[in-house]
C-alpha cells in the first residue's frame, strides 16, 4: 500500500509562503489508509483537513458550509461516488471552489474532460509530496 513520505520536504508554509498555510482542505478517500496517510500528510504541510470517507458525506458537509473550504481534495474510485461527480456537486454548490483529483488510473479521466468540468488537476498515484503540494500551491492561487 502508498504510504506518502513525510519527511521529503519542508513545510508546505515554509516553501511557499504563509498566505498558503492554514487553509481549509476537504479531503474524501474511502480506503482507511490513504485517508489517514495523506491527511497527516497534509496536516504536515500546515493545512487543516477535514476528512470524509464518502462523496455523499463529502457533498453534504461541504454543503452545510461552502464557504469553510479554501479547496477539495479526492479520489476518483470510490465506492459510492466517481470523484468527477462529487466535483460536479461541489462545483454546482460554490463554482470558485478549486477542486484537486488524485486517481490511480489516470487514463479514466483525461486532463481535457477534467477541465471541461472545472477540476484543477487530476494527479497520478503514486505521489510525491512535492507533486501534491505544487497541485495544491496553484489550485489555490488559481493557477490551474
């Protein structure tokens, strides 16, 4: 299983500045331990990460509140929802959100159709660190 290294960088604030630290991250994985891996991962490079193992807890939480949220983070397979489709409600809820998918097959959704959809990135699995915050750095800067 990826298990992301947490020792291959500095902090996410230290590199890129302190207007990207403390932003709100959901993340949404169903396998328990790329959940707790990149959450740590995340929480590491100073982000605060709300985590939820569904898209349709995903969708609800960050419809309670779709202000809380500076980006969204998720898998694409996930057993009750494709991540193109919690996308599609995130977005359809707060269209400025940016919106950051991580897939292992990413052949099953091409940069062009991502785009199309308002996703900032669709990242290959494995990762390194350096990759998910640089996706993350021009997310937030709105730069994808």
């Amino acid at each position: 299983m990826y298990r992301p290294a947490l020792s291959q960088a500095p902090r996410f604030g230290d590199v890129h500045g302190r207007d990207m630290a403390k932003k709100k991250i959901l993340f949404i994985d169903d396998e328990e331990l790329l959940r707790e891996a990149i959450s740590e991962l995340l929480e590491d490079m100073d982000f605060e990460v709300k985590v939820e193992q569904t898209g349709a807890e995903a969708v609800r939480t960050f419809a309670e509140d779709p202000g809380e949220f500076d980006l969204v983070l998720t898998d694409l397979m996930m057993l009750d929802m494709r991540g193109e489709e919690i996308a599609e409600k995130i977005l359809s809820i707060r269209p400025s959100v940016p919106v950051v998918i991580m897939t292992g097959t990413p052949d099953n959704l091409p940069e062009n159709k991502a785009e199309a959809m308002g996703i900032c990135k669709v990242l290959g699995k494995p990762l390194t660190r350096a990759e998910l915050g640089e996706a993350i750095r021009q997310a937030l800067s709105h730069a994808c």
